[in-house]
C-alpha cells in the first residue's frame, strides 16, 4: 500500500522549478499518492503553476492531491517534507543587489551567493525563512525536514538549523553539472565513473575522481578538460583555478569568478577572463539580465503551455530532492552531496558552519561521513569565505548593520576593489534601498541617511567595461528564440531517428 506523503513547496510560483521537482518526486511509484500543497504570496503566478501541475498529473492518470494557498500554515499544516525555493524581494531588491554596487566598481555576475548582492541577499531571505521555521515547527508533522533550495544556501541553511531549530538540507546541483563536465572530458560513460567533491556550497573541489574503480590522476583530469575548445573558451577562471590549486571547483566560471578576488578586479581585464556565449560564463549582471528578460515570458506563454501535450512522468532530473525523500520513506540508499551543518566532517573548517560533502540518504536518515582536511589552498578559500557568510548569517539574524559591514569588509571580491569607507557607505545605500524587505535593519535606516547626506564620499570613480555587459531583451524576442530553439531541437531529434548510419 502507498504511504500519503505530504510535500509542501514554499516559493512555488516558479514554473520552471516547481513542475520538475513535482515530475521528480511523482517518478517514484511510492509518492505517487502524495499531497503536493503549493504556496506563494503571488496569486497569478501560484494560480498558473498550479493549472499546470495538476494538468500534467491527470494526463499522467496519477492519484496525487495538489493544493494551491497564499496561507502559508494552512499550506505547511501536517506536512513531512518542506522545499524551500522562495526568492525575497523579486527583481526589484535582486536589481540594486547588481547596480549599487557596481557603483562602487564591484562587478557581479550572478550575485546570489557571496559578494555584495548574495550578502544583501541573505539580510533579505534569512529573516523570513525564519518564519518559515517558525510555522513548520508549530503546523508541520514534529519530524518535518526542509529541504532547501533558496540562495545563498549556505547562509540560509545554517540561519535555519541553528536558530530556526528545523532540520535544514541546502541542495545544489552544482556538483552533478561539474561532474558532468569532467565525465565528458574525459570520456568516461556514467557506469564507469565515480567522484568525490568536498567543500562548501558553489565552492566545492573534485579531491577524487575514479574510473571504473581506479583513481584518475589530476593531471590527467587537467590535461583533458584543458584540451576541450569549449571548456578552454567557457571556463578560463575554473582552469586557471585548477592549474594553480590542483583541483577543479564548482560552480560556474561567472559564479566562482565573485568568490575570490582574482578576476573581476580590474574592468579592462575581466574579458579575459569570461564569456559572453552564456550569462553563466561570466558576463556582468547576467543573471539579473535573464531575469528580467523572462519576467513575464511565463505570462506570455501561459495559454500555449496549457495547449501543449503534457509532461510524462518518465524520467527524473539530477536534482537531490525526489531522491532524499524516496530514500527516507522506502529505504533505498541515495549517495548524493548535500549542504549539512559541519560535525568535524571536514577538519580544518569551522565546527557549525555549513559544508557540502558527500552523504547517503536511507530509512535511518541522513549519514553524512567525515572527510577530514581539505587541501590547504582549498581549505583557505573556503574559510574566508565561510567567515563572510558566518557574520551575513550573525547580522542578518541580529540586524546587527555594523557586523554586515564587517562581512562585506571581508568580502574577497568588495575587499580587492572597495576602500573600508566606501564599503561602509554603499552597504548604508544598500540598506536604504532594500528597507521595504529588511525589517531587522528599520531601526538603521535614518542613521544610515544621515551618513550619507553628512559625509557621502565619491566612490573610487571606477571604469566599468561595457563590453562584459549585454542588453535587455524584450519579452518577444526571448519567446522567438525558444520557439526557434524548440524546433531545432525537434528537427535535430527527428534527423537522428531517421539517421540510416544506425537502422539494422
């Protein structure tokens, strides 16, 4: 007999997400009766979502409940499981995260993590999922685990163990898509390869690479990737990263460019170092500029959504989620890396910060092995910026604006561009022009306008680059290219099963 699983998704008005992560969980013929209660504070948005998701589970003839609330207790009441993918203050907040500090010269790729914009992000999101907390402990089942996707992770992960008393899991699929780079670089197939990547969320290093049982040597796993024309031109600062520490990390070469203060200094030279090809390679805002490109491409689309066949319930994606929870109701065993709160699992980190390792998941819970130290260079870049994220996570708690100073001060990439009274005065704009959504910090925001009408200081007049920076695109075009990439795509797929190389 199936067991009722109840699974609540707090932040579920994102199309995209929401509908893979209900595909994942109702690919598992044990959660296939589940209660999914979706939630949102947009109506329209929680509305659309959940006329997709309940078409896709009829046309799929499944028995699965869906339930759709603005009420976030109702939603939360008696579930097992939470998953947590809400992003405070939307664009608008996300909009000044990029652009005041690149007032200052700090250029951000993404700026959801680390830097200025993952740190204003964290003051933003910490304090609610707090509440989150709050209610899961007091509607929830006494048991329920969060699993939680919202950035920046490790900051929000660690708020919510230590101070929301919630079992928290922070879950990324940075690993899996690295893993997948090195796989192909060398050309192992997925049966035969195998890996271990330990460190901190978005900064995690590949220490061990096997295939077929047999360990790959880092300079064989360099030489490969090294020599791929498209790794060569999409990922200079990872590579560089691995030349000079012996270690390929994650994430991304936009996201890892803003953990460390080696490449995005300079403006003249930050071409250097990215790609514009994606917005994820590097370029400047780029992800704030996908955002807004595709703000209202959900809406457009909507009604050609609705015509078009519905989702098979086939195939799962990479993402951790469907995974834990099929691993803790049934007991199969699930390996994946998860973002958990750090028990000497690796020995020259700090003790209760959040560290991404690898762990197994089975009927018992979450088993989480120790590693032990890291290699000494790798272990230095995350420290500093565990310690950033250690007091973001102490001040957004507290609003306590002289720590978040502090942290932004230590911040590798503010610290190789901003003197410390530029830093002090563009976290006083930042806290200004993000108040709406920072309650913590109300008690701040006078002082702060009064620092800057009384000793506003010219910040150090830097020369952006325009060239590491794309424009907008309107909502039209974005929906033309991908129509044209779809069918592409459907070309491509009908070209190869008539492709008469491989008919018997």
């Amino acid at each position: 007999m199936k067991k009722t699983v109840k699974i609540t998704f707090i932040g579920a008005g994102s199309l995209g997400f929401t509908r893979r992560l209900v595909q994942d969980v109702l690919c598992v013929p044990e959660l296939q009766n589940s209660i999914l209660a979706l939630h949102d504070v947009n109506a329209h948005n929680l509305d659309m979502v959940r006329q997709i998701v309940e078409r896709d589970i009829r046309a799929n003839e499944l028995p699965a409940k869906v339930s759709a609330s603005l009420n976030r207790r109702e939603a939360l009441r008696d579930a097992d499981y939470v998953i947590c993918c809400a992003r405070i203050g939307g664009l608008e907040a996300f909009k000044t995260d990029i652009e005041i500090p690149l007032k200052y010269g700090i250029d951000q790729c993404v700026g959801d993590t680390l830097a200025p914009g993952g740190i204003m992000y964290g003051q933003r999101t910490i304090h609610v999922m707090l509440e989150f907390c709050r209610d899961i402990r007091e509607c929830a089942k006494s048991d329920a685990i969060m699993l939680n996707y919202s950035n920046p992770n490790a900051m929000n992960t660690w708020a919510c163990n230590k101070y929301g008393k919630v079992m928290t899991i922070g879950l990324c699929h940075g690993v899996q898509h690295g893993a997948s780079q090195i796989a192909k670089a060398l050309k192992i197939p997925s049966h035969e390869f195998d890996y271990k990547c330990v460190g901190i969320n978005h900064q995690t290093w590949f220490i061990e690479v096997r295939r077929n049982g047999e360990i790959v040597p880092q300079q064989e796993i360099y030489a490969a990737m090294s020599a791929d024309p498209e790794l060569r031109k999409t990922e200079k600062i990872r590579l560089d990263m691995f030349e000079r520490f012996g270690f390929y990390s994650t994430e991304s070469n936009g996201h890892l460019s803003e953990y460390v203060p080696y490449y995005r200094k300079r403006p003249s030279e930050i071409m250097n170092w990215i790609d514009l090809g994606s917005w994820i390679n590097g370029e400047t805002g780029g992800y704030l500029r996908v955002c807004l490109e595709e703000r209202n491409w959900f809406e457009y689309e909507f009604p050609e959504l609705l015509k078009k066949e519905a989702a098979k319930f086939d195939n799962r994606s990479h993402e951790h989620g469907s995974y834990i929870i099929e691993a803790l109701e049934t007991g199969r065993i699930y390996r994946g890396h998860f973002n958990v709160i750090n028990r000497h699992n690796i020995t020259n980190l700090p003790n209760g910060c959040v560290v991404e390792i690898p762990g197994y998941a089975d009927r018992n819970g979450l088993n989480m092995p120790v590693y032990g130290n890291l290699p000494v260079a790798c272990a230095a870049t995350c420290a500093a910026s565990v310690r950033v994220q250690e007091m973001a996570m102490e001040a957004a708690v507290h609003g306590d604006i002289l720590l978040l100073k502090q942290a932004m001060l230590h911040d590798p990439l503010t610290a190789a561009v901003c003197t410390p009274p530029e830093v002090w005065q563009m976290v006083d704009e930042m806290v200004i022009a993000q108040s709406q959504w920072l309650p913590q910090y109300a008690h701040c925001v006078e002082e702060a306008r009064k620092n800057l009408a009384d000793n506003y200081i010219i910040p150090g007049a830097p020369t952006l680059n325009p060239s590491t920076r794309l424009p907008i695109r309107n909502t039209e075009t974005i929906v033309r290219i991908r129509r044209e990439d779809e069918a592409k795509k459907k070309a491509e797929q009908i070209s190869e099963e008539y492709n008469p190389d491989k008919r018997l």
